[in-house]
C-alpha cells in the first residue's frame, strides 16, 4: 500500500501435498509510513464526568493511544492535564501533545423565604441548597438574633434580620453567589404591665398634679420589650379626687399616662392604672396631700421704746385661716442679742380648734409639732430681759409654717438709754460713788470684796461677781435676784474639766448691808455675809485657779500669787 518504494522479502512455499492452497507467509524489513495526530477539546468545564480530549489522524481512522498525565483514563477533576497521543499502527506512525484543562464549574443556592416572627418565638431552622449539591453556609448579617448551623434564635428584642446563605466552592465548583432573606421580628403579646413615673407623689388638696408627676405605665411583652395600642384604664381608688383621660392607649414605648388627676381632701389617695390580665395590674400610685391651709402671724410687744434691763413681753397670734387643719406647725420668734436669752421664757394659749406643741418653754420661742385648725388660732406670750449693755433698735420676727406654707411679721423697738441707778440702803437713788468698794484686807486663799445692793423688785437675776482664770475663763460667778425685801444668791463654779455645777439659790438676811464674799477655790465654797453656798458643788473635782474677780460694774481686782 501506499506509494511503491523498493522492499525486500523471503518468501518460503511449503505445500502439504493437498489441493487446497496454503497461506504464504512473508516476513521481512520495511519502513511506516508517516502519520498526522491532531488534538482538540482541550479545555473542558467540570460537571462529574469523564473529560476526554478529542483525536483526529490523518489518514483518518487510525488507531490512537492517548495518555493524561501518563495514564490512559481520562480525568474527572477540575485543572491541567498533560495529554500525549500517538498512532498505534505497524505502517504508520505520528504523535501530538497538549494540555487539557478542566475548568471549575459555576454553581448557585437557592434559599426560600423566612417568614416573619415574634419576639418569644422559640429558636427555628433555616434551609438552602446549592446546585452543586454542597452544603450551605449561613450567617446573620444585621439585626437581633444569632444563627448556629442552621438553626436560629431571636435576641427577644423588635427588629428586621437579614441571613446569608453561602457555599465557598472547592476545586470543582466555584463559590456561589450568596443569597440574602430578611425577615421581620414583632414584639410579643402584652405580658406585664409596670410604673414608670414615681408611685409615691406629694400634692396640694384641690389642686391637679404637677404635670412631671402624673401617673404613667408602661407595657411590656415576656422579652420585656414595650407593647403599643394597649387600652389602660386610670382611675382613683380612694382618697377622693378626679381623674381626666381616664382611658389611655399605649404608644410605641410602651407607655400611658393618665390625662390628669385633682387632688381630694384627705391626707393620703391612691390612683389606679389596670390592664385587665397583665402581670401587675392594676399598677396603684399614691398622693401624699398637704392641706389647704392659709397661714398668718402676728407679734406686737405694745411699746415703741423700752430701756436696759426691762422686761418685755411679745404677744404672737398665729392663725390658720384654709378650709384644712395646718398639722405639724412650727412657730419661731428668735431673740436677738440684744436680750438675755437665759432669762427668757414663753407660755402657748391654743383657742378651739388648734393645740400647742408644748405649753411653755425657756429661751427664744420655738415650738413644734402644732395643730392649728380651719380657722382656729394659737396666742403665745414671749418675755425676755433686755440686757444692761444693749443700744439702738430690737428687731423680732415670728414665723409660723407647715409644710411648704409659711408666714412672718415682724416688731421693732427703740432702746432708750438713761443713768444706770445704783441703790444703796433702802434702795434710794445714790448720786454719788462707786457701785463696788474693795476692803483693805486680803489673803492668799480669797479676797474680800464689799459691794451695793442694785437690784430692784422685779428685776432678773445679774450677775454681781465673777472670777476668772489665767486664761480669762469664768471659773464662778454670783448671781442676785431681789425678791420682796429678800435678796436672794446662787453660786455656780466651773470644774477643771470645763463642767458647771450650780447650787440652790439661798436668801442673804441683810439685804440692805453691803456684802461680803469670799470665793474658796480649793473647796468650791462661797461665804456671804458669813454664810456657805458649797452645796457639794464640786464633788471630787477641783476648781481652777482664780486669778482675779470683776465686779458687776467692771471693778476688777487682781489676785495675789
């Protein structure tokens, strides 16, 4: 076959004696003929199955091993492949070489739609599936829930959550185009209901709430997640009172307010905010009511003027003139320096309708805890000294008030300075002379002072001789009071650790003599007119020592060392 070129052969005839034929067999050497490969459908897209790469000869029709990386069967699998082809013909020969690649295929998911939710729905799976028969991925990209495998579970709170479905590929596939389903998730049922404005408010009798402290509500689902369009009804359990807008209606926050609420008469009320099968209903607020009450003082001693150590007397009317009892009152009407405090006292009168909160008392007026009916009054009468050292005008303001009502007036008087009256036997006016003589006669343990009687009927108590300490201290001091004709002294000592002790008060039964006082600091003891006024003041304790005594009108005398 094929063009005629020179060939050699041996040829060998053997015959069998038969008549039939014998086949010849020709063996010898000659040279194939050349043959052309050709390869094709060298790139290829995975799909599972078998890629063959396609082969032509020419001449046509020739046999053709082809091998794929060395190996005859044909790849699968995506990615590159060594192909090598050669004629497998005794009279002919020829190969070809190339590379089969095997490209990843393109796959898609499908991934339904999520219906929407509630937010005490229970925990939910999800579903998708890639065309590549892979297993899908998912993942939350926004919103109040978290996705493990393919099963979902909600935050418990209102929101819209988005899933995405993924499948990344593999050698065979490529990643597939993620797929995104949202879905809504709604608050839950009505569940509870609570207080959001403090339960427990204060209030005028007869008058509306403060707007900042109406009674509000709020409604929440099991996830404690606000409830709108819930009907709250507002109503007042007890007290009295009226309430607007008694029907509310929740808003997106979950809350209710009542429209408004007047206070009654009584002292305490109580408002109630129900949902009817709400877990705390009804919600109760309670209104602690001051009363309606009008308050008014007044305080008037009689005089424009007074002079040094007189007596004056404040007459201080306080008076309630509201619809309700003004409870708890106080009434104040503090001295001013200007009066010896120590010596001043004050007695409360309570008309019908009113009560003091106590019936007397010492010092400045200061009462508490008073009842002052509707339209009832309390009359205090308040006396105090003026002191001997006091000038220009005295200012005394009352006050009265209960809760946030209050009411002051005020008296002013003019001090009137005269000639200081010093008295001496009988107690006629002396023209001349010093209040106090000093004896001649001294001692280490005391002195000896000699002094005028100057006190006069009616007068309070004054001091007459004090004794001081290094340090300026009052160690003792002498009181008098002029009772009648009898004259009557107390003695009060200081201790070394700054404790006062006082003694009864105890007559001197010559008034009219000049007085003679001697102060032992060892003993506490005070002889007046020869008579003791220890009274054990001191008891174990000691005295400091006196460095000097001043007398009433500031006759100082110097101890010896």
């Amino acid at each position: 076959p094929g063009a005629a070129q020179p060939r050699e052969a041996e040829v060998v005839i053997e015959s069998n004696a038969s008549t039939t034929p014998d086949a010849v067999l020709l063996e010898g050497e000659g040279t194939p003929a050349s043959a052309t490969v050709t390869l094709s459908n060298l790139t290829q897209t995975y799909d599972g199955a078998t890629k063959p790469v396609s082969v032509s000869t020419t001449p046509a029709g020739l046999n053709v091993v082809v091998t794929y990386d060395g190996g005859t069967a044909a790849p699968v699998d995506a990615g590159s492949y060594s192909v090598a082809a050669s004629i497998d013909e005794p009279d002919y020969s020829g190969s070809a070489g190339d590379t089969l690649v095997i490209e990843s295929a393109d796959q898609n998911i499908v991934f339904p739609a999520i219906a929407d939710r509630s937010v005490d729905d229970s925990p939910f799976t999800v579903s998708a599936t890639a065309d590549s028969g892979l297993a899908v991925s998912f993942s939350v990209i926004s919103g109040p829930a978290s996705v493990s495998g393919n099963q979902v579970t909600l935050d418990g709170v209102p929101g819209t959550v988005t899933i995405e479905a993924a499948q990344p590929g593999n050698n065979n596939w490529n990643a597939a185009p993620t797929v995104q389903q949202s879905f809504q998730v709604t608050e839950g049922d009505a569940a509870s209901i609570e207080a959001v404005s403090a339960t427990t408010i204060g209030g005028q009798a007869g008058q509306p709430v403060a707007a900042g402290d109406l009674p509000t509500v709020r409604v929440t689902d099991s996830q404690d997640n606000p409830v709108s369009g819930v009907t709250v009804s507002f109503s007042v359990a007890s007290g009295g009172g009226s309430v607007t807008g008694a029907t509310q209606v929740t808003d997106a926050n979950g809350q209710a307010q009542v429209g408004g609420w007047t206070l009654g008469s009584d002292a305490t009320q109580t408002l109630e905010a129900a949902a009817p099968g709400l877990t705390g209903s009804p919600v109760v607020f309670t209104a602690n009511v001051d009363p309606s009450i009008e308050l008014s003082i007044s305080i008037d001693d009689g005089r424009t003027t007074i002079e040094r150590q007189q007596r004056n007397t404040y007459v201080i009317t306080a008076s309630n003139t509201g619809p309700n009892d003004a409870q708890d009152v106080d009434v104040t009407a503090l001295l001013p320096a200007e009066f010896n405090e120590f010596m001043a006292d004050w007695v409360c009168y309570a008309g019908v309708g009113a009560s003091c909160g106590a019936s007397s008392g010492t010092g400045s007026l200061q009462d508490s805890g008073a009842v002052i009916g509707a339209g009832a009054s309390i009359v205090y009468v308040l006396e105090a000294n003026v002191r001997q050292n006091a000038g220009g005008m005295i200012e005394v303001e009352a006050l009265v008030a209960s809760g946030g009502e209050t009411a002051t007036d005020t008296d002013t008087t003019q001090i009137v300075i005269t000639e200081d009256a010093i008295f001496s036997d009988r107690f006629e006016s002396a023209q001349t002379g010093n209040a106090v003589r000093f004896d001649s006669a001294r001692e280490q343990a005391g002195a000896w002072l000699q002094f005028a009687d100057r006190l006069a009927g009616g007068l309070p108590p004054r001091v007459l001789l004090r004794g001081e300490d290094a340090a300026g201290n009052d160690v003792f001091r002498v009181r008098a009071v002029r009772a009648g004709k009898q004259l009557l002294v107390r003695l009060s000592v200081r201790d070394s650790g700054g404790a006062w002790h006082r003694a009864g008060w105890q007559p001197v039964t010559s008034p009219e003599r000049l007085l003679a006082v001697d102060y032992d600091a060892a003993t506490g003891t005070l002889l007046v007119t020869g008579e003791k006024l220890q009274a054990s003041l001191l008891g174990n304790k000691t005295a400091p020592q006196v460095t000097r005594l001043i007398a009433d009108d500031g006759i100082t005398l110097e101890m010896d060392d």
